[in-house]
C-alpha cells in the first residue's frame, strides 16, 4: 500500500510564520524577564541572545516544520544527472 503524498498548504505556512514569530517574542521576553528579575547579568543575557536564541529559533523551527508537513525523507530525494 502506497502512503498518499501531500504538500503543505498556504495555512500551514500561515503557521509557521505565526508559530515561528510566537516563538521568538516568548524566548524574548523570558531572556528580557531573566534580565530584569535579577536572574541574568548583562554578559549572560548577550550570550544567551547571540549564541543560545538563534539554537532555540532553529529547533523551535525543526518542530513545526515535522508538525505541519514540511519535512522530507528518503523517498523525497531522486537523482541527479549533469
């Protein structure tokens, strides 16, 4: 039995975008929110922002692509010839 392919939508990628955006204002307002509550010093917060949040964007981006269809495997690949 063949499994039906289908391709992810213009409201999937309303999704994304949306779940994408969401994402980033949360892990913001968490690092602004660590910051202000005393929790980060000035050295950790910039870390955090420049080495850790664009980790969080990526994995919180693998999430939803898997979620809403975007991913590919092994029988989405096909030859190449020049």
């Amino acid at each position: 039995m063949t499994t039906l392919k289908r391709t992810p939508g213009p409201a999937a990628r309303s999704a994304f975008r949306l779940g994408i955006l969401a994402a980033g204002i949360v892990g913001l307002a968490a690092l602004g929110a660590g910051y202000l509550g005393g929790v980060l010093t000035t050295t950790t917060a910039l870390y955090v922002l420049f080495a850790l949040f664009p980790i969080y964007l990526v994995l919180v981006a693998s999430v939803l692509s898997v979620w809403l269809g975007y991913d590919k495997d092994a029988t989405d690949l096909r030859p190449v010839y020049r």
